[in-house]
C-alpha cells in the first residue's frame, strides 16, 4: 500500500470512482485544469483502492481566521471496501496535513460515527425552516423603507462577500470566500446551474441583505429553495421576507436555512416549520497549534490546565497549560500526571473550541471532568460567543 497525490495520468480513475461513489457528474476539464493536484489516493500496487480531496481553505473563527484542510470525496473501491482503507487514506493524509502545519480539518459525513471514531466531531448544527409562502405576508411591502432589489451576479461578488461577512461576523465556522469560491460553489451549485442573487439596497444605495435562491420542482408545484438568506440588521432581513411573500403565485412552499440560535419564528405570527440539521465535523489535528492561532476575547486573562485523550493522534494527547493574556493563549504542555482543571476527550474540546459545546453543558452531561470550579468559568469566557454556523457544503 502506498499514498500518494493524484496526477493527470489518474484521472480516468479519479472520475470513474466520484461518479460510482457518489452519483455524480464531476467535470473533467476542472480536473485537468489543476483540481486532481488536490487528490490523494491510496494505491495496492497501481489499483486505486480509495481517494479523497483536500481543499485548502480558511474559516472564521469569530474573533479571527485560521488555516483548515476541508477533506471531501471519500470513497472506496466496491471490489476492495471494508478492509481498512478509507482509515489507512484518513491516516496518511491528516499526517500530511499535520506536517503542513494545518491545525484543523472539516467534512461532511455520509455517517457521523464512521469519522467520530477516528476524532472528528460535529462541531455545528443548524434550523431548516420550511413553510407555505402565506406565512411571510406578515411581512407587508408598504411598510418597507425605501430601498430596491438589484440582481446581481459574480461582478458583485466583493459586495456579497462583505455582507456575508458583517452578518456572520463573530460566528465560528464560515468559510473565508474568495472570487473563485463565490463562481464555483455559491452562485453556481455542482452542476454548472446558476442560482438567482439579489441585494436590497437601502435609499443611499447601501446594499444590506441578501438572497440566493431557486425556484425547485416539489411535488405539485414549486418551491423557493434559498441557498442563502444574509441581512445585516432587523430591517434588512425583513425585505428579504418580503421578496419570498411575493411569490406566493409562482411557489407552494418555502425553504431556507439558519443559525441554531437564530430566533426566527419569533418574527411570525404563526410559525413556520422547523428542523435541526447536524453538519460539518471538526478534527483537531495539532491541538497545541490550534489553541495558539485562535483569537479568544481580549478580556479573558488567567491560566488553564486541560489534559486531553485523544486516541488516533498521540501527539494532541497530554496535559495543557493555557495562559489566555490580549486575546491570545500560550500553549505549554506539561507532565503526563500534573494535575489539571479539566478533562475530556479531543472530540469534546473541538466542540468546545468551535462554541458548539457550553463547558458546563459539557460538565453537567459528563462529558467533561471538572477538578477546578474556577478552571471551567474561566472556560466558560474563554470560549464565549455566538452559534457556530456554515452555509457552504462540499
């Protein structure tokens, strides 16, 4: 067995493997044109027994940016699945990663505990609100402020991106978007079929929301299927809701997505349909490194300890001091046996890390042992904030 990145001359197997993996029509021009670089596989000899992509990425932390690995297109050969190779690929490449000085790395499960057991966690969750498109003319276009609608396209990309960012400011796990990611991922979906985006613009021309969104088949009738529904305030966001109730002629249902702590149905009088929906999972690969590059709230100040098992990467496992002084931790590890404030599992620290997992949720359902009362509250305001949150998939 051996591991290596894929190259032109792999691409036939690249492209056969994606599509029996998933169902897809992945372009082959893309791949040509550099994304097979991004490729690592797993080879018995010259047979491609299991590959996967890692996409160099950057994600919001909240308070900062750091470095992240996304890990997509896992998959396996029929004629050689469940003898251990989608671990031996996971293994090799996150040690290629650790050597990259890449300190986390995400993914979507096709099933979450397949990657718990090697130290991913889910790391976020969000609300799916569905409804008939009724429910939204609560929201009355005479009672808007003056202002319009605007299609845009990837010309406004820089634009889209700086609302994006206002409004998810302080959450941890959106992705930092380039112009490319904008064309490929957000105004496009996989298939090359573009989704429709609009800005609303305040009356100085000021763009404040946005939406983007399509018009999907759904049983009968159709359905405005929102990739995205982004405001920067109360009043912005209500024009977005306007945009939904005009199209109650041309749409039967409704469907969009939004942060776990997002008190949406508290702006309708009756409430719309809602369901949480577990999604990326988040791996620790350099737990000191991790800590180090985070930015934590410039007002926390004091000293940690936390010892963490983790039991595919020896090098996260141990005793941590962290000393949090101007936003940031210094990272000290200590003597296997010195006593520490906490413990837990690495999975548990990344969701605490991301703000998924409250530390005294953690403790009060024994996910974390607490020796220290003071250890856990300084915890507490070290990993303060908003609902992590991501509106992108791969």
């Amino acid at each position: 067995m051996h591991y290596r990145p894929l190259t032109e001359a792999d691409i036939e197997r690249c492209l056969w493997l994606e599509r029996y993996a998933f169902n897809s029509n992945p372009d082959p021009v893309l791949l040509a044109q550099g994304r097979i670089t991004r490729f690592r596989g797993l080879f018995d000899g010259d047979h491609l027994v299991a590959q996967l992509e890692l996409l160099p990425l950057r994600v919001q932390t909240g308070h900062g940016e750091l470095a992240v690995s996304g890990i997509g297109s896992v998959a396996s050969a029929p004629e050689t699945r469940r003898l251990g190779h989608a671990e031996m690929l996971l293994r090799h490449a996150t040690d290629e990663l650790r050597a990259d000085a890449v300190p986390l790395t995400i993914l979507y499960p096709f099933k979450p505990s397949f990657y718990a057991q090697y130290g991913w966690a889910t790391f976020f969750e969000r609300k799916v609100y569905c409804g008939a498109p009724g429910l939204f003319a609560h929201f009355k276009p005479k009672d808007a402020p003056p202002g319009h609608l605007q299609r845009v396209g990837l010309a406004e990309s820089e634009e889209l991106d700086a609302i994006y960012r206002g409004a998810l400011r302080g959450r941890f796990g959106p992705l930092v978007r380039d112009a490319a990611w904008w064309e490929n991922e957000v105004l496009q979906d996989w298939d090359h079929r573009p989704w429709h985006a609009y800005i609303w613009r305040d009356a100085q021309g000021v763009g404040r929301s946005y939406a983007i969104f399509r018009l999907e088949p759904d049983g009968d009738g159709r359905r405005f299927e929102a990739r995205e529904m982004v405001a920067l305030d109360p009043v912005a966001r209500a024009q977005l809701f306007i945009l939904v109730a005009n199209h109650q002629d041309q749409v039967t249902s409704v469907r969009f997505r939004a942060p776990a702590d997002a008190p949406v149905n508290l702006l309708f009088p009756d409430h719309l349909e809602c369901t949480v929906q577990p999604h990326f999972m988040l791996r620790l690969l350099d737990l000191p490194a991790a800590i180090a590059g985070y930015a934590f709230p410039r007002e926390v100040a004091g000293r940690l300890t936390i010892a963490v098992h983790d039991d595919w990467i020896a090098a996260n496992r141990g005793v941590f001091a962290l000393e949090f002084a101007g936003g940031r931790a210094q990272v000290t590890r200590l003597a296997a046996d010195a006593p520490a404030d906490l413990r837990c599992d690495v999975r548990v620290l990344a969701q605490i890390y991301s703000r998924y997992l409250r530390p005294r949720t953690a403790a009060a359902f024994g996910m974390l042992t607490v020796a220290a009362r003071d250890g856990l509250a300084l915890a507490e305001r070290a990993f303060a904030g908003l609902a992590p949150f991501s509106s992108d998939y791969f």
